[in-house]
C-alpha cells in the first residue's frame, strides 16, 4: 500500500512525467487506429501533441524533420527498384523463373512445394516485395497445388511465408531503409542477407519434403519434364536471371552503387519485358510508372512521419527511460540481439513493419552502436523480424493480401501457419547465437 501511495505522490510531483506522456501518446495512437485512421495519423498526432501539451516546442520542427526523414540519397533506390518489380511483375518474369524450377524439382516428392519455396526466393531477388511475392507465385501455384493434392490451409501458409523471404534477399526495401535510418552499408546488408534467406528456403523446402511423404496416400507427383524440356526453361530464365545478377555482381564488384544498380534494375526491366519479351508497351510501362508514383508517395509519408515521431520519442529521452529496467548497458551480446528481435517482432505482429523499423531502429541504433554490435547483423535480424511480423496474426500484411487474392476468409489463411512459424523463430535463435549465417558471405565479399 505503501509504495502504490507513494507511486500516486510521484505523479502528482511530476516525478513521473515520462510515463504520463507515453500512456498519452499510446492512448492516442490507439483510439485514432481503432477509429481506422491510416499510421500516418496516429503518428503524426501523437507527436503533435506531445510538442504541444508536454514539452512547448515549436511544432514546425516537425516539418523540418519529415524532410530529413526523406532526404537520405539512399532512399531513391526504393522507388527505382519499386517500378523494376512491377514492370518484371506485369511481364513473364515470374512465369519464366516458376518454370525452370519446377523443371527440374517438380516431379520430385514435395517437389511443387519446394518448387514454390524456391520460386519465392528467386522472385524476392526480383521484387524486394512480400506482397508482390504472394501474387506472382501464388496465383501460379495455388492451384497447381490443390490440383496434385495438397491442403490448401498447407498451401496458403506456405505461399504466405515462403515469400517473406523476399525481405531477406536483395533488393529489399527493409533492408535499404534500415541502412538509411542505421546508418549502414547497403550494399553489406544486401550480401549479409542472401546467406539467412537460403538458410530459411532450405527450411521452408525440408518441411514441404517431409509434409509431402507424410501425406503421400494423397498426393500426386508431376510428370518428369524430359531433357528438351529442361533446356527450353532454361533458356526462358536466362534474361530473369540476370536481374539478381546484375543487382549483387553490380553491387559485389564496385562498378555500381545499390542505388546505381536500382537504375540500372528498372532500364533492364523494360528491356527485358518490352523489347525481348514484347509482352509489355508504352502504355504499361506507364501504368508501372503511375503505380510506382503512389506506392513511393505512400512510403515516403510514412518514412518522413515516422523520422518526427521517432525525433520526438527521442528529443523527450521515453526509450532510454523505458529501457532502463532492462540494463541493456552492460548486457551480452545475445541478450540485447534477444530484446531487439523480440521488440520488432511483437511491434510487426500489430503494426506496418516499416512503421515499425521507423520507430525502433532510432531507438535501439545508440544501444547496438555502444555494445560494439555490427549494425548489419542486427539489421538482418530486424528484417527477419519483420519478414515473421508480416506473415504473423492479427495484423501481418501478407495474411490480409493472401485473403484478397485467394478470396478465403482469415481463420482459413491462418490455419496452416504454425509449422512454419516455428521454423521462423529457429531461424532467429540461429542468427542471434551464429552470426556468421548472416556476416561471413559480407566478410568475405567486402574482405572484412
């Protein structure tokens, strides 16, 4: 009773004036977020009034620091590499790169699941995009799976995660904007990613396997394509190929920057589709274009809201306050890779995973930079989270694009989930407690 008398007695002193501003601004955020105002709202607001209310500070400081969110040249790649996908997406990219896996491990058992598994990899090395991912490769799967057989509870699931791997391998744009607010090589993060997501699609491939003979009274195998088949797929995938090859060959070497090899991405994307292809034309492209325009305005709102949100949490010290119980100072190595994947993790089940990378990465950046951790294993963990985040309920992304594009209500989408969610959170613990899944490809790229 005593210590609930004094609590109340350090309020009323003002003593504890830092948990009545972060009880304010989350009270707000929420109200506004169940009213089904867009992030940006909550966001905006809950700075705004902590200006105001708590701390009197001219709220054009807000403006200023919404144009420094933006002002990174880091960021230009993520509308470059945003119209590559979408023109590579409209063509027959994603049909090219499906047909030469499944040549050659379809008539395996499991081999349409890890045909899917495999696809969503090489598609992320073209999109950057989850979301991008579930429709390419599950439009052309879904019902090449239901037809040989398989659950589709198991089919939607593994459709959903396999493609978060696409957060992982380059281009990403988790990956771009975490370099930007962290302050970290792009192109490093780009390499340290591509070891953690082949890792994952071994995983992901190694549970379809077994889940597939587990089932096998119920499954049908594909047909063995024959050798003229093979090279036929092959040589439809060679242009595709080349995307990812030009983005890490380009970047690896040093004759490109990512955002260079971004620009480069989008000229290759048009050659590709509109000149070699001539699938895609004038008009096309510039619906591309148009989609790319609204998307990057999206981001960028969210990016340069975000930044003030983040400046005014900070300005008002609320993470170092907050985080102090947690003496993250003089804690090791894993245990802080351990709050910050779990903080990202939690944040992305509820929140948009960039709004969520927006607001943590500031917060955390001062910890990871003092214990002396390398900022690109920690953003390859963050993104990891946010891959899990985004596949994860109430609120992952990718489940909510699952719905809209196979038209099966949530439950049903969800069902599935588990199985992989598990071998997720193995991939986490192995990437805290082994960094070098993640940092010996960088090590020997970069010659660190």
């Amino acid at each position: 009773m005593n210590d609930i008398i004094q609590f109340l007695s350090d309020i009323v002193a003002g003593e504890l004036d830092i948990y009545v501003i972060t009880f304010t601004l989350v009270s707000v955020m929420i109200v506004l977020l169940f009213l089904s105002f867009p992030m940006v709202v909550p966001l905006a607001i809950g700075a705004l009034i902590g200006l105001l209310h708590f701390s009197l500070v001219d709220p054009e400081v807000l403006i200023q620091q919404m144009v420094t969110g933006i002002s990174p040249n880091a960021l230009i790649a993520v509308p470059m590499f945003i119209f590559a996908a979408d023109i590579m997406t409209r063509g027959h990219t994603a049909n090219n790169l499906l047909g030469l896996i499944q040549a050659f491990v379809g008539h395996l058992k499991g081999g349409l699941p890890i045909t899917t598994c495999i696809s969503c990899t090489l598609f992320g090395s073209v999109s950057g995009s989850t979301q991008a991912t579930v429709v390419s490769v599950g439009q052309i799967m879904r019902p090449k799976l239901l037809q040989a057989g398989y659950k589709d509870s198991f089919v939607m699931a593994l459709i959903i995660n396999a493609s978060d791997i696409a957060f992982l391998i380059p281009p990403s744009i988790g990956l771009i904007l975490y370099g930007t607010l962290a302050n970290a090589s792009v192109g490093e993060l780009f390499i340290a990613g591509i070891g953690p997501g082949i890792v994952l699609t071994i995983f992901f491939a190694t549970y379809s396997y077994f889940y597939s003979r587990k089932h096998s009274d119920s499954i049908s195998l594909v047909e063995e394509t024959n050798r003229e088949e093979k090279m036929e797929a092959i040589r439809k995938s060679i242009l595709p190929l080349g995307f990812p090859a030009l983005i890490i060959g380009g970047i690896y070497s040093g004759i490109v920057t990512p955002t260079e090899a971004a620009s480069f991405a989008v000229l290759y994307a048009i050659v590709v589709e509109c000149v070699f292809y001539r699938i895609l034309g004038t008009i096309d492209v510039l619906d591309a274009a148009l989609s790319t325009g609204l998307i990057t305005a999206v981001v960028f709102v969210l990016v340069g809201i975000g930044q003030a949100f983040s400046w005014y949490i900070s300005f008002e010290q609320i993470p170092q306050d907050l985080l102090a119980p947690l003496d993250l100072s003089s804690a090791s190595h894993e245990y802080i890779l351990f709050v910050i994947a779990l903080a990202f993790f939690v944040g992305c089940m509820f929140v948009d995973s960039l709004v969520v990378l927006l607001i943590l990465t500031p917060i955390f950046a001062p910890i990871v930079d003092a214990a002396g951790l390398d900022p690109v294993h920690v953003g390859v963990l963050i993104t990891l989270q946010m891959a899990i985040g985004s596949a994860t309920p109430p609120f992952g992304c990718d489940i909510f694009t699952a719905i809209a594009i196979f038209q099966r209500p949530y439950l049903e989408v969800i069902r599935g989930a588990l199985p992989f969610f598990l071998i997720l959170l193995v991939m986490s613990a192995l990437l805290i407690f082994l960094p070098d899944i993640a940092l010996l490809p960088r090590d020997i790229l970069f010659s660190k």
